[in-house]
C-alpha cells in the first residue's frame, strides 16, 4: 500500500484509458507500461496485476487484490467493466485524481512554506537570545551596569531553552513524527480530516474541498450510467468533510420522497446560488453531468485562490512578526547601552 499517489494513479488510468482506445488488451498495456518502470514496489505491482489479467482475471479484481489502489477506483472500475464503458471511467479517474494531485500540493505547499518561515524565526531569535545576548551582558557588567530586566528575562529564558535545545527539539521531531504517522492510519486521517472541517480558519476551504470532490465525483458517476439517486448513495465514501455529507443526506431524503434532484440540491444547500441554478439547468437539459464537471473546475479554482490568499496573508503576518520581536529584543539591549554611552561622554 502507498506505492502510488494521486498523480502516478492518475497517469496510469490515463494510460489504461490510451490503451483500451487502441484497442491493446490491457494485458498487454500493462506489460507495456512495465518498461518504463525498472524496480522497486510499483513493479512488483503492476507485474502481478498483469499476471491476473493473462489468467482473465477481471481488471478490478486485480487492482482489489494488489491492494495498492483506492477502494472508490477499484469500485469504479468494476462499474466501467460492467457498462462496458471502461475506457470512459478510466478518463474520469484520470481527470478526478489529477485534480486529488493538484489540490494536495497546492495543500502542501501552503503549509510548508509557513513552517520554513517559523523554522528561520525561530533560527533567528534562538541566535540573539543565546549567542547575541550573554556578550551583552557581559559588556554591562564591565561598564558597571545591567541590562534591562526585558532583556535579561529574554537572555535568561534563551540561555535556559539552549541548555535544554536537544531535548526540546527532539520532543518537538517526535511529536511532529507521531503526528505524521497517525495521519497516515485511516482513524488518524479521519481525526485529521474533521478537525480541518471544523476549525473556523479551514472551514470554507474544506467545505470548497468538499463541493469540488463532490461535483468530480457526480460527474464521473452520472457519464457512467449511474442514476443520481445511485451517485449520491456512493459518493459519502469519497468525501472527508461531514458538514457536506449531512447536506448530501438530506438530498438523498428529499429525493426519496419524490423531489426533483435540483429541488433537493437546492433544499439541501449543497451549491449556492448561481451554481444552483446551473444544476437546475443540467437537470433539465440532460446535461448534468457535464454541468457537475464544471462546477468541480470552478470549485478547484476557488480553491486554488483561497490558498494563495492564505499564503499571501501568512507571510508578510510571520515577517512582521519576527521584525517586532528581533526588535524588541534589540532595543532592550541598545537603550541601556546607549544611556551609558552618553553618560561617559
């Protein structure tokens, strides 16, 4: 497991997809894709899932026993294979964790950066109050005076937090280490998953998330043949925010009680305004599917935008803060410095 990530799952249906138009058996595909890959676990993968398919084995039970692909693929592809529209659920798929791929960098990188600047703050302050500070004082006492009681306070719990470093800073890479693993368990990532749809910093841009996996996913469902009704039985699986998968409930319970599926959308909350009316024009015009598939292009858009905003706003917050603690550190030393300056001239 975890042999794959969004974007070499997406670049593997995309080319399951290129195959099957080729009219290549997918055996052969596979076989074909296996000389761009020399070693290591995907190999192994794929070389066992290329055997199944010689043994006629179908393709979703081969990607289900290798047990190296999402759950929603594996049920999607068995879906494709049963319409006979494989070719199509494998364009989807690509298109769908193509967009998985963009949004967990974009992700990534909004968190990262912010973690870089708050490692050189504190690289920066660490300097000043351990290294920085003491010669400071040192100097005082040979003038005859002392610091002020900021800065000796400052230098005191520097020098305390220096002698302390290693362990600290082991504590602090254990903690982040655990954090990171329990992440990765499917309970850790729930956890996870529901405290960023609920902090009110992240709750939007989770609930934009949500809006735009929800759309993908409609999409791929409804070009595949699926009913709404279907759709909406199946796509709670694939979304982490709970707050959306209330909202898609109750769409389920307005439809069941004979509700039009843009009636229930829009009872339900699930697109706001004009983008509600869009899916009551789809719905209408047959073309829903194509119209959810917009709606997820919008939704990656807004997403996009709401993470630069949060990046646009972190850095210049994070500069101005290391600026007004550097100095004020700085200035608790150069005051009583330059009192005693002036009082020897």
């Amino acid at each position: 497991k975890g042999a794959f990530c969004a974007e070499d799952i997406s670049l593997f249906c995309s080319q399951m997809a290129l195959i099957l138009k080729s009219g290549i058996p997918l055996s052969d595909g596979v076989s074909a894709v296996l000389e761009n890959i020399h070693e290591g676990r995907p190999k192994e993968i794929l070389s066992a899932i290329g055997e199944d398919l010689e043994r006629n084995v179908p393709f979703c039970e081969a990607l289900k026993k290798s047990g190296a692909f999402p759950q929603y693929m594996v049920n999607m592809i068995e879906i494709g294979e049963k319409s006979g529209k494989l070719d199509n659920v494998l364009e989807a798929l690509a298109v769908y964790y193509d967009r998985e791929a963009k949004l967990r960098k974009s992700i990534r990188s909004a968190v990262v950066y912010p973690l870089i600047l708050v490692l050189m703050m504190s690289v920066v302050v660490a300097v000043l109050v351990i290294k920085v500070l003491p010669i400071f004082d040192q100097v005082f006492r040979d003038l005859g005076s002392e610091m002020s009681g900021f800065a000796s306070g400052v230098m005191t719990v520097g020098m305390a937090i220096g002698k302390y470093a290693f362990i600290v800073i082991l504590a602090l890479a254990v903690i982040l280490l655990a954090g990171f693993l329990y992440a990765k368990t499917s309970h850790g990532s729930a956890v996870f998953s529901r405290l960023f749809s609920r902090f009110f910093l992240t709750r939007k841009l989770s609930a934009k998330i949500a809006s735009s996996r929800f759309a993908s996913v409609m999409s791929m469902m409804l070009s595949s043949g699926y009913s709404t009704d279907e759709a909406l039985e199946l796509v709670p699986g694939v979304l982490s925010n709970d707050l959306v998968a209330e909202k898609i409930a109750a769409c389920r319970k307005e439809l069941s009680e004979g509700v039009s599926f843009a009636e229930a959308v829009d009872k339900a909350e699930l697109f706001p305004g004009v983008y509600g009316q869009m899916v009551s024009v789809g719905s209408k015009t047959g073309n829903l599917d194509s119209v959810m598939k917009k709606l997820a292009e919008v939704y990656d858009d807004e997403v996009d935008r709401s993470i630069s905003r949060v990046v646009s706003v972190i850095e210049p917050t994070l500069v101005g803060i290391l600026s007004v603690v550097i100095g004020a550190i700085l200035l608790s030393v150069m005051l009583p410095l330059m009192g005693i300056m002036s009082s020897i001239g």
